[in-house]
C-alpha cells in the first residue's frame, strides 16, 4: 500500500483543482488538464449524472466530475482496494467544484464475490473472475481477498432512483468485461439514452469484438473510435469490421 500525493493544477475554467496520485513507485503520476474536462463536457453538461466503471484513482472520475459540477453527480466504482484508498481522497477534493461517490465495488450482471488478479506488480490495473483458474487471464498477480460484485441497476434503483433522469455518460474500464457489464445495464441504456464510453480490451477475439459492436448497435448507437481522453482528440466513425484494427482501444457511443 502506497499513501496519496495530492497535486494542485490551474485550469483555464475551473481555476485551481486538486488531484490525489498514487505514490506506487511503480505507477507514473498523472496530470489534470482543462483538455480532460472538455472531452468530458462533450457528452455530460454541468447537473447532469455520470458514471465511471473501473475508475481506477479517479484519473477519468475527476475530469469528469468536473465537467458536471458540484450540482451534479458522478460516482466512481473500483474494487481494487489498494487503488480504491486513492479514490476516495480524490473524491474528497474540489468539493465547490465536484460531487464525486467512490464505490468499492465492481458492476457485474450477478451480484457476488470475484477474484481479483493483475499483470502488474503495482497492481495499477487488473480483473475479476468467478474462479482462481480464470482470474490467470488478467495475470499472475492476486489479492489475497475476493472483491464484491454489484448489480447496477439494483444498486441505483435502491440509492439513486431520482438521479436517472439526468444520466448523461457511463463509462467503462473493466478489463474485458465490458460486454457484460453493458449487457447488465441495457435496459438503462435503452430507456435513458448516455453516451456509453468503452474499452475494447487487447485480448478480446474477434467474435467478442463483433458481440461489443452488436450490442450497441442494438441498441440504437453509433461508435466512434478516439485516441485519448482530450479536447480535440482524432476520431473515426466505426463500422463492425472496423473493432479488429487495434489491438486496444476506446470507443464513444452516441445515440443514432
């Protein structure tokens, strides 16, 4: 376990804004810039509500905090217990400026508990499984105690009902899950209409790209390509064929 470093950074419209990096030395500090927030403000206006699944330390949760405001909500789910300490300070930071609820849980179709393993020594990143043997896919590096899964829709039924009307964007960062957890949460997806932001994770299969496709286009959206979160970032207009030209990478839906 590693403590929090909290940096300030002046940004051209919110002014100085604080951000909480992991000392791991293993993991590289990141930065807070006005270009984040105004990828974010793209899709999710000041008020409105967001989610970030698999927010890490909050490196995409804070910007996109930002760019809802204090009048907004954004809340932040991350199993990790190690990284999930480091949420929790940066959710406790800018708060004129942010509403930020860190959740230490994963979002899956079935509430329960999972395994939790990594490539990383830092345990920077990682996955979940149902058993030990699975959990290999996401690396040789285990927590020692399982992590709790939750069933999104339950869990925002039960604690933010009132909230649904103004959803606006749902991110997801999962580690080759984000085809369940955009299956669990479809019918969200079908009745509000976010913009859906996913990764499509490096060792996904060409079916599993194409189901990933599929199930947005189901659900009425297009999928655009983007190179980072930033203001400006170069896109392109995905087709099916299109999910095997990287090996990994983000895309945005927007309702069609």
């Amino acid at each position: 376990t590693y403590p929090a470093k909290v940096d300030a950074f002046n940004l051209a419209t919110e002014g100085k804004a604080e951000f909480a990096n992991w000392t791991n030395p293993l993991i590289a500090p990141k930065t807070l810039t006005q270009a984040e927030v105004n990828f974010f403000r793209r899709f999710a206006p000041l008020g409105s509500f967001c989610i970030d699944i698999g927010a890490n330390i909050g490196d995409t949760t804070v910007p996109m905090a930002l760019a809802v405001g204090a009048k907004g909500l954004t809340l932040g789910f991350e199993p990790n217990p190690l990284i999930f300490e480091i949420l929790k300070v940066n959710a406790s930071l800018n708060k004129t400026k942010t509403n930020i609820i860190p959740l230490a849980y994963a979002v899956t179709e079935q509430a329960g508990e999972f395994y939790y393993s990594s490539s990383e020594a830092s345990f920077g990143n990682g996955g979940i499984s149902e058993n030990l043997e699975d959990a290999k896919r996401h690396g040789k590096y285990n927590l020692p105690n399982k992590i709790t899964g939750i069933n999104l829709l339950a869990y925002l039924g039960e604690n933010h009902p009132n909230e649904l009307e103004r959803l606006s964007l749902i991110k997801i960062d999962v580690e080759g899950r984000d085809l369940e957890v955009i299956r669990s949460v479809s019918e969200l997806i079908r009745q509000r209409k976010p913009v859906v932001i996913a990764e499509c994770f490096t060792e996904a299969t060409p079916a599993e790209r194409a189901q990933l496709f599929q199930s947005m286009s189901d659900l009425g959206y297009s999928l655009s390509y983007f190179e980072d979160f930033t203001e400006n970032t170069p896109t392109q207009l995905l087709s099916a064929g299109d999910m095997n030209n990287w090996k990994n990478f983000n895309f945005y839906a927007v309702p069609k």
